[in-house]
C-alpha cells in the first residue's frame, strides 16, 4: 500500500452532506444520482451503491461523509461533484456508510 504524508492527507476534504434525492440511473446497475445538501450548497454526486439500495428513497435523509474537493467526474453523461465514503460492499465485509448526526456541511477532522 502507497503511504502518503500528513500534509497530503490535509488537503481531503471531507464534509457531512445529508442526501436529499436518491434515484437509478437510466443504463446503469451500478450508478445512483444523489443531489446532497453540504449545507452551503447542494451537489449532485454519483455512486455506485445501487446493488446495496434497490429502493434509493430509503437514503433520502441519510447523513454521511463525503470528499469535496476532488474534481468533478463525468460518469454515464452526468458530472459527479464528490465522493461518498463507505465501507465493504464484498462477500467478507458487508457495505456499511458511516451514518452521521452532525450537521450538513459539518468537515470531518
């Protein structure tokens, strides 16, 4: 595994957004469009957890951990603008999202 510096690692930039719209993605069995509330502003932001959420609307409220400040991804069409921190998603170590009751737009130290 690649170690990076703690001053690398300083510049992630992780922050609570609370998901406000789950939905599939035309084409896509892996994709689900979030639009996210970072408190400031909303994003829209792709992921592929639709095999963990054949009913995307139970996300809806969901308050989680995002990076922000990677650059925007286009993926299927649609532009991507963070990145959804979750654990698992294989046979040994189930999909978890680390749920959090912080406030949207709340960074992660």
């Amino acid at each position: 595994m690649d170690q990076i510096s703690l001053d690398e690692f300083k510049k992630v930039e992780i922050t609570v957004g609370e998901i406000m719209s789950a939905e599939k993605i035309e084409g896509s069995e892996k994709l689900l469009k979030l639009k996210v509330n970072f408190g400031a502003e909303e994003r829209q932001v792709l992921s592929g957890i639709a095999a963990y959420y054949p009913d995307p609307s139970a996300l809806v409220g969901v308050r989680c951990p995002f990076v922000t400040n990677l650059a925007p991804r286009t993926m299927m069409g649609l532009e991507s603008q963070a990145m959804l921190l979750a654990t698992g998603g294989d046979p040994e170590n189930p999909f978890s999202l680390f749920i959090s009751t912080a406030a949207p737009g709340s960074k992660v130290r």
